[in-house]
C-alpha cells in the first residue's frame, strides 16, 4: 500500500514552513500539496501558492 502524502498550503508562514520540510524530506513527487481556494484569496496569494514550486526548487 502507497503512502498518500497531503501538505495543506495557505500561503502563510507556517504552510509554507511544511511544504518547504515535505520538500526536502519526501521530494517534490512524495507529497500532494492542496489549497482551499474560497474565491476571496488575493491575486498576489494566488501568485505565490503558484510559484512556491519553483522557489522551493522543486
């Protein structure tokens, strides 16, 4: 049985904190990130949750 690795990311400090160990613990394709998206979120929010791959290097 696979494990299924869930990394929930709000784009504050401490989500970020979480992606950021989950990257370096598992790699980029051992953990699924997910984020709530309520349709109020600020654009620049957006913007970051959608590069915080790249940054993170992954």
């Amino acid at each position: 049985m696979e494990t299924l690795r869930v990394v929930s990311v709000s784009g504050g400090k401490d989500s970020t904190a979480v992606y950021c160990w989950a990257s370096r613990e598992f790699g980029r394709d051992g953990f699924q990130a997910v984020f709530a998206d309520t349709g109020h979120e600020h654009p620049v929010t957006l913007n970051y949750l959608r590069n915080l791959p790249k940054m993170v290097g992954g």
